[in-house]
C-alpha cells in the first residue's frame, strides 16, 4: 500500500513496523465501526515507548480509509518558562521544569477535546521542545475540518493519583535531595486528582504501550535525545537524561503497576518495542 510504503520511508522504519502494529488496528476497526460521533483516542506510553510514531501511522491508516484524523500530544499543552516559574514560585522550585502533571495547561486541552466532541471548531497547540517554549500561535492547528477521530498521545495518560502511602517514601534521589519533605511530589499527586481526570474522562478508549520496566524507558529515551541531537544539533548527554528522566520515574513505575487494569487495549513491550497484546 502506497501510504504504508512513504510513511516507513518517511519516518525511517523498518519493513516489519506495520505488522508490529498490526494488533492496534485490528482492536480499533471495530470499536470504530460503532461509533457515529467525534471519537477521542488516548495513547498512553512512557517516554520513548513509540506512541507518536503509532499515532502517526494510525492516523495515516485512518486517513487512507477516508476517516480525517488529528493528533496532539499532552506535550503540546506544556506552560511556557514564564507559567512555571510562576508554578515554581507559587508551589515548590522543581515545577520550572516540564513534565509532570502542573506543568500543562490542562483547563485549555479540555476546552479543545470538548470543542472537538461538539464538531466545533477546535485548535491544537504545538509546543517547541528545543527552545522548551510553545511555538508562536500561528504554528498552532486550527482545526476547521471537523475530523472524526483525535489521537491524544501522552505518558501520563490515565492515571489515578497515587495514595498517602505511596508519596511518603521517595522513588530516587531527586526527590530524596530536593523534595525531601514530600511537598513537591503531593503537589503534583493533588493536579493529577483535579482538572487531569476531568480531560482523562473525555477520552473514549485508552491504548496502554506498557513499557514493562523503567529500565527500558531510560535507554529509549537516551535514543531519542541522540535522534534529537543528530536532527537538532543539540540535546542532553546521558547524564542530563538520568536526571531528567527522575521527574517522570514516580508516575512512569505507578503506570506499569496500574494501567493494565484501566486501559481499553493492553500492549506489552519487549525492549525492542515489539508489541504483544496482553489478554
């Protein structure tokens, strides 16, 4: 198939990607088939996981079958520098940096994701990892087409707050060093229980890329910061991952243990991404 063939091309795949992915589709025909309103598609997968490139392709798939389909990711809707300095100053230091629920402009991505289950008129943000800034408005997508299906990507996608229990013992050094009394980490637990399960509600199925082990996620993600450096020219060494990497570890391991039981399609991973589907 034509589209299959540049999309690989296009995004440097191996041959055997659309196989690999093959069960996502076979789950998603059906549940599609019913469904005569906008549908709104969660993907939930850690960091380096694959779940823009299978969004990209599902989207391309869907749209070779005539379905128009957009796509946005959780990080799009990160605040700028300035909003979480402000965060930083207003909650605790380690909100400057982005990532974790706090860090999103979680009140604007609901307004969209409504808009778009109306077939109103609705804009996707785009943000600008490089400059860690959201790109200027007029790179954003106003989307005018009334598409059937939007794709919302994201690694924290689904999630429940975590207990007191839980948040009491810290999960690594960042949080040992710099969040030793707890309040950083119940911070961000306290935005995860507000306006992130009012957008996680709105979403009508949710595909888990369960990445299996956190040991996994920080070699993926040291493969995708070489990709960024190669394309961008800059990106973080391998010691800049691991302490980046700390802000997501808490959440990353909750989504392991829980999301099996709260996703719509359950896909293992195996450390070469290979997707199995968990029964």
């Amino acid at each position: 198939m034509r589209w299959q063939t540049e999309f690989l091309e296009k995004n440097s795949l191996l041959k055997s990607y659309p196989e690999n992915v093959q069960c996502v589709i076979d789950w998603l025909e059906p549940v599609l088939s019913h469904q005569k309103s906008p549908f709104c598609l969660a993907i939930n997968g850690a960091q380096g996981s694959g779940k823009s490139t299978l969004s990209e392709y599902l989207k391309a798939y869907l749209e070779s079958q005539g379905i128009a389909t957009e796509i946005v990711s959780l990080d799009d809707f990160y605040l700028s520098k300035a909003l979480r300095a402000e965060r930083a100053i207003q909650y605790h230091p380690l909100f400057t940096v982005r990532g974790v629920p706090g860090t999103h402009d979680v009140s604007f991505a609901i307004e969209q994701v409504k808009r778009f289950k109306n077939s109103e008129n609705f804009i996707l943000p785009r943000f600008n990892k490089a400059t860690d800034e959201p790109h200027s408005t007029g790179r954003w997508l106003n989307c005018k087409n009334k598409p059937k299906v939007l794709i919302f990507e994201g690694w924290c996608l689904g999630l429940l707050p975590q207990s007191e229990a839980q948040l009491n013992i810290p999960m690594n050094n960042l949080e040992a060093t710099q969040d030793s009394n707890g309040k950083y980490r119940a911070r961000v637990n306290q935005f995860l229980s507000d306006d992130y399960q009012t957008l996680f509600a709105l979403f009508d199925k949710l595909v888990f890329l369960n990445a299996q082990s956190f040991e996994c996620v920080y070699s993926w993600r040291l493969q995708q910061e070489h990709q960024l450096i190669k394309r961008a020219g800059t990106g973080m060494s391998s010691k800049e991952v691991i302490a980046f990497i700390q802000y997501f570890e808490r959440l990353t391991r909750w989504g392991i243990e829980s999301l099996s039981a709260r996703s719509d399609l359950h896909i293992k991973l195996d450390e070469n991404r290979q997707f199995s589907v968990a029964t």
